[in-house]
C-alpha cells in the first residue's frame, strides 16, 4: 500500500463522482476502489504520498459539499497492511457475487427470442395480404 489512504463518503453518487474527480485532478494519488453502502452512502479510497492523499481529499472534500452531501472524510498516514487486505477482501466478496440466476438470464434470452419471433411474424402478416377465398 501507499504511504496513506484517504476515504471521503457521501450521500449519493453524484458528489462522490465530482469528490473523486476533484482528488484525482488536485494531487498525485491512485483511485483504490469505490464503495456503495446502503443508504445511499458512497466512500471514494485513493492512496498516495501523505501530502497528495491530504491535497487530495481537501480538495474532494469541497467539491462534494458544493454538488451533494458529504457524510464524512478522512486521511490515514502510514496504514497497516492488514487495511490493504481489508479493501482487497471487501473487493473480492463484491466481485464474486454472481451477477444473477443464469436460468433467469436463459428464460429471459428465450421470451426475448419469443417476442423477435412474434414480432416478425406480426410484420409478415402486415405486408401480404390475407389469401381470398374463392367459395
């Protein structure tokens, strides 16, 4: 890990966007990961030297008061490498989620087929005219 982490968490997800863009462009410092809770609550981790990470979140810190609500902010200098692999564990755990059912995915592939089906025969029917009877 870096030589610190800053985490900045606000209500929603437009101003932790406009916080991480502002740190991004504000100092040298790594975008970590960004973390959606319940309750609307969005954390922004970036990592780098001390000066950039507290440059850094300064600077998130009012670009996500101006455009959102900012719940909380933060700079640890130095972490311990247990922090890195709780952010790693955190990742993992969300990306091995499977993203649905695959047999809903396969049902919903068919209806979709379906519906194509239906519709082109629906076309079909609307460009040739209905055969005469001749009784």
């Amino acid at each position: 890990m870096a030589k610190a982490l800053g985490m900045i968490e606000t209500r929603g997800l437009i101003g932790s966007v406009e916080a991480a863009d502002a740190m991004l462009k504000a100092a040298d410092v790594r975008l970590v990961k960004q973390e959606k809770a319940d309750a609307a609550l969005v954390t922004i981790y970036v990592e780098g030297d001390v000066g950039a990470v507290q440059a850094a979140v300064e600077s998130g810190r009012e670009a996500a008061a101006r455009v959102g609500e900012l719940i909380a902010s933060h700079v640890i200098p130095h972490p311990d490498d247990g922090i890195k692999k709780l952010l790693q564990t955190e990742e993992s755990k969300t990306s091995a989620k499977p993203s649905g059912n695959p047999a809903k995915g396969e049902a919903r592939e068919k209806a979709a087929g379906k519906k194509a089906t239906g519709n082109q025969q629906a076309v079909k029917e609307q460009e040739e005219p209905p055969p005469e009877s001749g009784a």
